[in-house]
C-alpha cells in the first residue's frame, strides 16, 4: 500500500511551537484588554445546527459554511424524510444529508447563545469570545479557511458608552501590541439617509442602499472611481451616484465632516449624526488615538443598524484588521426582540501577519525550556535527575535528554529550541559538586552549584 | 416566519464565563507541568482529509468520524468522477462527495504534522497540544460529541525515561489540581506474551489478541466474569481465556505482580518485564504517587506496541482521566519509517466533571471584574470616567455600568457577576473628592480616594 499524502486540507495550516506562543502572546494581550473592561469570556461549539446559520449572511454567505454529514445512513434517512433524493441537486439534497456546520463567525452563535439562555442572563451582557470560525473561501495570501476571530460584544444596552469604550479597547489592544492602526467610524443611519438623500422612498429603496454599500464596501480595492463604475453596472440611479459622491470626495477633520454632513442633511438623519458627536465626545480625553470619522465605510453585513467601525493597519494595502458594528435585531430571528448589541471582532490571523511583517513580536517568545541537562552515560544521568526535579520544582523549565547520544547531537537540539543554558556534568563536576553551565548566547562556560544555576535561571 | 429554535447540536455545549474560567484554570495547570517538562506547542487544523483518519481508530472509528461535505455541486463533481452514484449506498457516496473531516483525536494529526515537516525537525520531538476534538458518538452523562484533549507526546527516542516523565507529569498534574488519580501502567508486550502464553502462534494470533484486548478493556464497565463471558461469546480459545484469569487474579504490590510474571514466563515476553522495571527505577524518587503495575490494562487501540498508561479517579465509577501509550509505527502510515513515539492525553472535560464534583475549583476563579463604577445621571458619569480610566491604568478590571438605570438593577448585575466592589458617586462624593465604595462580601461600606481605591483593589 502506498503511504497516504502528509498534508493539511487546502486553505488550513498547522502552527508549530514558535507559531503558537507568537499566537498566544496576541490572544492573551486581547483577553487581558478585555478582561480590564470587565468582559467575560464565553465559548460555543464548533457545529451549530445548519438552520442557525442559514440566512445570516447573504446567499455568498450560506454557499461558504461548511456543512457537516449526518452520520450513519444519512441517504436512507433522508428517503425516509422525502423520496425525491435520486433527482436532487446538490443544492436540494444538502439539507436532507447534513443538519449541522462549521461556524462562519462569533456573531451569530453568539446571537443563538443569548436567547437560548435568555432567563439565566443578566443584561447587559458583555462577552469576549475567542475561537477559530471555518469559510468555504477559495484560499489565497492572507485568506485561510480556517481562521481565528476575537469578538467582544455587548447585548442589552442602548448606550454609546459601549460604543466609545469599544474603540478605546481596540485603541488599547493595538497599542500594546506596536500595531499602527487607524480606527474608523461612521453610522448606517447617516449613510443610508445620505445616499438615499433626494430619492423617492419605496420598497426596493432597501434593497438599493444594501446594494450600495457592497460596492461602496470594496472602495480599498477598486477606487473611488471603480465604486462609481460598478454602480453604474448594477443601473443603480443616478442621484444616488452623486450622493456617494458627495461622500467619497469629503475631506477635513472629524469636526469638519460632521459639520458638513449636518448642513448637508439638515436634521434628515434620525440622529445618527449626534451619535458620532456623543462618541467622539466620549472618546475626547481617553487617550485614543487615530480615530477617525469615515463616512464611507460601509461593512457589507445587513445586520448592522447604527455605528459601525473598522480598525485599519497604516500601510499601503491598509488591510482590515478589526470591524463590527451596532445591530438592533439579530436575536429576533431566534425569537428575541428588542434587544440591541453593538460590538467587533479583532482578526487574529492578520494582526499576525502585520506584526510578523513588521517584526513587532518581542524577541524569545518562543523560548520554553530554560535550561538542557546533558545526557552523557548512565552514571551522569542518575546523577543529574534529582538535580533536574529540583530545577523544576523551583518553577524552572528544565529538561534532560533522553537518549544516551553524543554531545554534538544534544547541543544541537538544545541551539534548535532556543534554550538558553545547558549544563554538562561528567566525573571531575560530580566529585567537586558544581556543574558546567553553558550560556548558548554568549558561549560562557561557568562551574556552578544546583542552588547557584537555580539562581542564576530565576532572573 | 417562525423563529429559528436556539439550540446548540445533540452532543455540544455551550460554556459560560464561569465555566470557561474553570476550564482555561485546568488548562493552564496542565499547559504549565508541560512546558516545565520541556514539552511545546503545536496546533492542527479542525480539519485534515478524510484519507489522514480513515483506518486509524478501527471500523467503529471510522463510522464515528465527522465527515463534511465538499463545497458546492459536489453531485456534480461526484458524477465526473464516477457515474454510478445514483444508485450508491452511503457508504459508498460519502467518499465521492466528502475529502476532509473534524479530527477525532489529537495523535493521528501529530502523526501527519512529523511526517509533514520531518526535514525541519530536530527530534526527539517533544510536544503538547489541547484541542477539541470530534465524534459522532451518542451523546451519554460525560460523552460529549466535541470534547477536549490536552496531549503530551515524544516523537524520535526510545528511551524510557521519557515514559518515566510522562507518568511524572500526570502525577504532578493531579497534585496542583488535587484530583486524587491513580495511574495505571502496563506493556503491551507482557499482555501479548502472557495472553497467547502456550498457543500456537499463527496468522490469526495478532486478531485473537486484539479481540481480547478489546473485551479485558471493558473490566471496568463489565468486571471479570463479563470479560470471561465475553470471551467465551467471542469463541476465543480456552487457553486463552485461562490466561487472562491468570492476570485477573493477579494482586500484591508492583514488585511482586512483576516477579510472578517473571517467574510465568521465563523470559519469553521480549523484555516488556523489564521495561516496567526500569521505569519504576526511574521512578523511586520522584515523588510520583499512586502508581500501579496493572497486568489487565489494555487500552483498545492497536497501534500501541510497549508501555501503555491509564489514570483513573479514586471513586467508585473510576473514570479514566488519561491515558497512552508507546506506538512504534504510526508515522508508517505516511511513508515515514523506524520513528518510535510515546505520549498520553489528558481528558479536560472529566477532569472538569470530576474536579466540579469534588468541588475542587479555586473560589473566585470565575471573578472578571473587580469593581463597577455606578452610573447615576450624566454629571456622575462625566466625574467618575477618569477615574475608570485611571482605575484600569492601574492594571485593575474596572467597569461602569453604561446606562443610568435604577441602582437596583445595576447593583444586581454586579451581584450577578461578583464583582467584589461596587463604587457610587453622588453630589456629596464629588464635593469631598471620596469615593463611597462598598464591600458587596460584607456589605461594609467605605469613604476613600482613587488612589486609596487603587491600592485596596490591588492587595
């Protein structure tokens, strides 16, 4: 039999040990921050039941989750349920064989968890969430199909207070992690009364704002003109095009865009103009910085309701690196009305790729085991045990090499896990009781006693 | 439309933040006694292709595997593939239409991840992982269908030192989480030789050997006399089954149950006997408790080849909380040959059932924040948000409630999430410049400043 491929599924990617504690070191940085504005953290299941899903993200969306098989004999089931399977499409016979998939994000199961445990919470309810989410995406740089979100939200308060202190923990977040990243605000409730400014309002006015803004959404990518160009493409009416327009050629400070805007739509905006103001008021002696008023930013997602931000890194390809908004109504699918939340996900996948990058990872992150016991023969290592269990339980990291080999093939492992020191002992060191402790960086070689290395490894 | 019910799938569960805070304590004690033993990250992919896992955990195995279904006209694709699928059984469809499935276990993906980068790695390889993985089980009280496993494997030497400090390391686990485990140790090789000990061994020996392994890992569940029974069913050999109430007879200490054996099988056990000795040599003081030599483990799967392990509680169900074991040939599969590896799993989930039982948590742990600011009216809010600021400068979970609600309801959440202070500041607070802060354990109610606050919070 010819051995079976060793490789990960396409768009998948294992982490070796340097890459998880570069990993952990962002994610406990972001737990730490959102711990100190008092979220807690929640976790929910891999699977949600496939019609939990559904629906939640635009027809793109649903053909992207990952959906799972019911075991056993699924087709004999499925006829039970309906006989028409020998002619279905797979689009027919997906929900007859699979009941269950991957997440596509933390939102929405998070929307599922707060009404399932309606009666047992106390609102608001403010949760952190770190997990990976899975998308059938077609892989390329930076776009895996597996990948980490990092969401902090909170469900059952109104209040802007949220919204400012969510913008002072992605400020928090970036800044210790040496990421330049600009943060940008708008509200949907602007955008739409702009872009929909002059227009005979009716039922398809809906459907036309939504489709503005994925136009609008892709603005990084296409340009200014490209965004005009594609709405003209969709027959998307001319007033509207002036309308955004109007937006993208809109410039100044943040006061500046605000005062134009409230000139411009003249009180026509259901409040979402005071909003920012209350925001950016909120935000005006925390110590935030580069926030910034952005009146095109879209976010494709319908769900969102009022503010919406995006935290964009200060390069050239200024990629996304943290987005969400407020939504009024995403548990009403699950039966739960008026409850309102507002919260964002950081992507943790692309913070690492920019502070990879940019070298931001402090040096020896990855460094586990401090100190390497040479292995030399049977005598050496029966006496070098009781010296390294009372390296360990001083609270050092500390290992022996297993196997008897030579020396050069143990200093090798040692340079190959970064271990700062290794200690060598052979007849002359166990006779006088001190150790040869090597230091890896300088190539110093010192005779210590156990209680002097300990010493030493405790700095 | 009706809403969508808001249930988590059969099997998965939510964890809430107290939970969470449970699970990420016994996480962290166990990621620790790792990494003090030397032992590294790593992380796979939920994910690997289906081919990776099949024929790796037996028939059952396979029928318990997630499989997830290919991505978007998959019949379509199927049917380039091979014509006949419209009259395929399950069976038979699922490989046409599904290339990737949820890991089941954290051992095989370790397997494909060496063979994967063996040109980048220095062995022995010494990692750890904890993740969740999947089976489609029925779920039971403590069987869950997403489930964690905390994994510590040594990839790359055959030394048995490396046994030694694995059971060290279960030892040193239960004792910071003060689980009272029993580890159970056996080899393979004993079992093998005692079992077919006076049979002729021909090509059907490895089978009966195995079936046998399978019925004498139920002792637990069935005793001795279903081991018997079961065996008998199975029409295993007489001499057979008088082996193996050979070894359920079996009792005295470690170094008795080794001499007997000794004695019964004069050498003939290709040095299993000695194995165990050595490592309960290297043992002796390490301060490792509740060790057992336990001739009647077996641990079901097949690719183990030498020492095995097994932790169980002390209590009447004695649930197994760990267990491994030695495999000489499990990277063959991927084409790499003569790589040796031992390691064992912790189970989180039963630790946690176990630990909650018991009572064994830390109190606090679930405890975030550590003082609410109260939010009365918009003057209050104005003074007392510096002073939040100020509070989580200081490295200190703070929060203020966002909305100006009755203080009842704001003093309940605190109660809901135990906060341990809650601080009010009204007209006369603001004059004076001291904070009211109440001691919500006591009730105890105190006048002091931001820095005063700052210091008690810190203690």
């Amino acid at each position: 039999m010819s051995p079976i491929q060793a490789n990960t599924p396409k768009g998948t990617r294992d982490f070796n040990p340097g890459q998880v504690a570069r990993r952990s070191y962002i994610s406990s940085v972001i737990r730490d921050v959102f711990e100190r504005y008092g979220f807690q953290p929640l976790e929910t299941p891999a699977m949600e039941n496939l019609e939990t899903l559904l629906g939640k993200y635009g027809d793109e969306g649903d053909r992207l989750i990952f959906k799972i098989l019911n075991s056993g004999d699924y087709l004999g089931k499925a006829r039970n349920s309906k006989s028409e399977i020998r002619n279905a499409s797979s689009k027919e016979l997906t929900p007859l064989i699979s009941e269950k998939a991957l997440r596509y994000d933390l939102t929405v199961p998070f929307a599922r968890y707060v009404v399932q445990n309606r009666n047992d919470i106390t609102f608001p309810f403010k949760r952190y969430q770190i997990q990976p989410v899975w998308r059938a995406d077609r892989p390329q740089k930076g776009r895996y199909r597996e990948f980490y979100q990092c969401d902090a939200d909170v469900i059952g308060s109104n209040a802007l207070l949220n919204e400012a202190e969510l913008v002072k923990i992605m400020n928090d977040v970036f800044s210790k992690l040496g990421v330049d990243a600009s943060i940008l605000i708008n509200n949907r409730k602007i955008l739409e009364s702009k872009i929909l400014q002059g227009v005979d309002r009716d039922e398809n006015s809906e459907q036309l704002f939504s489709s503005v803004t994925v136009s609008l959404d892709k603005f990084d990518k296409i340009g200014g003109d490209g965004v005009t160009e594609e709405m003209k493409k969709k027959e998307i009416p001319g007033k509207i095009i002036e309308n955004v327009n109007f937006l993208l050629r809109m410039s100044g400070s943040n006061e500046e865009k605000v005062n134009t805007l409230k000139k411009d739509l003249s009180g026509a905006d259901s409040n979402g103009l005071e909003e920012i103001e209350k925001i950016f008021d909120y935000l005006k002696d925390s110590g935030a910085q580069n926030v910034v008023f952005e009146p095109t930013l879209a976010r494709g997602l319908d769900y969102y309701t009022a503010t919406i931000f995006e935290a964009k890194v200060q390069s050239e390809q200024s990629e996304s690196v943290a987005g969400g908004g407020r939504y009024d109504d995403l548990t009403n699918v699950f039966g739960l009305k008026d409850i309102s939340g507002v919260g964002f996900s950081f992507g943790l996948d692309r913070i690492y790729n920019v502070m990879e990058a940019s070298d931001l990872f402090p040096k020896n992150i990855g460094t586990v085991t401090k100190v390497l016991f040479i292995n030399f023969d049977e005598v050496s290592e029966k006496y070098v045990l009781p010296l390294l269990q009372q390296t360990r339980d001083s609270g050092i990291n500390a290992e022996i090499f297993p196997d008897q080999v030579k020396l050069a093939k143990q200093m090798k492992y040692a340079n190959s896990k970064n271990i700062p020191f290794v200690v060598l002992v052979g007849t002359e060191e166990m006779k006088n009781g001190k150790l040869s402790v090597k230091n890896m960086e300088t190539g110093e070689q010192q005779a210590l006693s156990i209680d002097e290395l300990i010493e030493t490894l405790k700095d």
